[in-house]
C-alpha cells in the first residue's frame, strides 16, 4: 500500500535540478531584486573571463547565441 507521502505534490523539475534549482526557486519566491542581481552576477563572471582569458571569451558567447539569434529571425519573418 502506498503512504500518504507518496501523494504530495512535487516541485517543479527546474527546482530540483542542482545549481539552476536553486536560482530559479530564488526567481519564484526570493527577493524582488534578485534578476538584477543575477544579471549583475552574470556580466561580473563574463568581465572575470575577458580578464582572465582575454578576446575569445568576449567574442564566444555571441558565437554561441548566433543559432538563437537565427531561430529568432526565422520565427519573426514566418509572423
């Protein structure tokens, strides 16, 4: 027979994944600063790299996106 805790509801898979789960649970119930703090956060690590490993840590990031950047004008032009 299956116990009562069995029947709980689960979070949600984003929240339990283990470095992402814990920003995005800050996301839903944190502080109301916490994007701008995640995306002051996120500029410091990239500034960090450029420091460390120079231009092709400036320019990889938007090699990588370029595919997004794509996909986005493809959906844009297809309305």
């Amino acid at each position: 027979m299956a116990s009562a805790d069995s029947f709980a509801p689960r979070s949600p898979i984003a929240f339990r994944i283990p470095i992402l789960g814990a920003i995005a649970r800050e996301w839903a119930d944190g502080d109301p600063d916490f994007p701008l703090i995640l995306i002051l956060a996120l500029v410091s690590a990239w500034g960090c790299a450029v420091a460390i490993w120079g231009i092709p840590a400036l320019y990889l990031p938007a090699v990588g996106l370029a595919p997004l950047m794509l996909l986005a004008l493809v959906a844009l032009t297809r309305g």
